[in-house]
C-alpha cells in the first residue's frame, strides 16, 4: 500500500508527456521538458511533407484545368454556360490556406515553393486574399449568366494566380 501513490506518479510521468498534457496536469514532473516533444509534434513527417506537395501540385494543376474550362465558356467558344457555376464553385474552394503548412518548405521536401512563403506570412495572406476576392466575383458573375462579365471577372483571378506566383513559386518549376 506505502508504494501505490508512487506508483500512480511514475505512471502520471510517463503518461502525460506521451498525451501532451504534461505541462498542465503533473506538478511532480515540473523539470521535465515539455515544450520540445510538443513543438516536434505538430511539424509533419518528411513523407507528410512530400504529400502535402503532391497534394498541393494536383490542386494547382485543377485550378489550372477549371481556369482553363471556364475561361473557354465565358469567352463562348464553348456553348455550356450551366458548366460555369460548377467551375467558379472549384475555383473559390481552394484551400490554398491549407496547402502550405510549416514543415513543407524547401528546406525539407523537393517543392516550388519559395521560403519567402513561410518568412513573409502577410504577404502570403494578402495573396490568398485577392484571390479569394477575385474568385467570388467569379462565383457571383458566373450566377448571373452573364459571360462577358464572368470572363472578366476571370481576368482578375488570373492576375491573382501569376500575382502570388511571382512572390512565391519558383520560377521554372515544372
Ligand atoms: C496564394 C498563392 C497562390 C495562388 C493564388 C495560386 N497559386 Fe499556383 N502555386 C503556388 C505555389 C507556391 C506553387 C508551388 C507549389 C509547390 O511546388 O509546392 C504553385 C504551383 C502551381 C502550379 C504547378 C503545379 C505542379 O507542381 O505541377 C500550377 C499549374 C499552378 N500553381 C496554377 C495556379 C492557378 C491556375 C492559379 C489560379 C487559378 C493558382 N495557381 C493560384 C501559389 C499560388
């Protein structure tokens, strides 16, 4: 019986770091390092890294084939107008704030991404934003059926794309 309280804080020991709730929950272990395991924690593995790249390299790739649709429908060569709201919908659900996070840079995965992406983290919103704001006037223009606005409409979200391409992406990659 003397040793069972012991025994309850050895295993309060080893439990808490492993659930990262040691620094809130365990007094006695307060010369444990806590921070370090954590912070590793939320970094991604090499081999989640090289995913999140390929994943962001397909997203990218469908942006470049809706804009590319889209672009052939609101300029009439294609007479599908019904088809528009379905891309501007691809187009504005890019989760491009997603894509790229801490841990998936040049540093550690073969990308063409720049650093700058993750050092200039304002800059990167700011492009996110534009974009965002270009494709739901998109969105918007593509509910109204009216192709010359959405084709205008579309000019922007390509000034969006090359706009964050020219601070962020290599050049040449790929
Ligand atoms: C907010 C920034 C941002 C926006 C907006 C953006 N891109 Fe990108 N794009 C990138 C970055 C960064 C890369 C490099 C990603 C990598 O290699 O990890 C990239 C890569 C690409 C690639 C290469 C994919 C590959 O690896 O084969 C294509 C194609 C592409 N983007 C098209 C587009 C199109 C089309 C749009 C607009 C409809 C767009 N992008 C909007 C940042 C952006």
């Amino acid at each position: 019986m003397k040793h069972a309280p012991t025994l309850s804080v050895l295993l309060l020991m080893i439990a808490f770091p492993l659930l990262g709730g040691a620094k809130a929950a365990s007094p006695a272990t307060s010369t444990t390092p806590t921070t370090a395991p954590d912070a590793t924690a939320t970094l991604p593995t090499k081999a989640q890294a090289k995913s999140m790249v390929t994943y962001r390299s397909v997203v990218m790739q469908d942006l470049g084939k809706n804009m590319k649709l889209a672009n052939l429908v609101a300029g009439g060569q294609i007479a599908r107008p019904q088809d528009l709201p379905g891309y501007a919908t691809v187009l504005a659900s890019a989760p491009l704030a997603e894509l790229f996070p801490a841990g998936t840079g040049p540093d550690v995965v073969d990308t063409g991404a720049k650093p700058e992406l993750w050092t200039n983290q304002i800059g990167f919103s700011n492009a996110i934003k534009k974009y965002n704001d270009a494709t739901a006037a998109v969105t918007a223009a593509a509910q109204t059926g009216d192709l010359p606005a959405t084709k205008l409409a579309l000019t922007q979200v390509g000034d969006a794309c090359s706009g964050c391409h020219d601070s962020f992406r290599v050049e040449d990659n790929k």
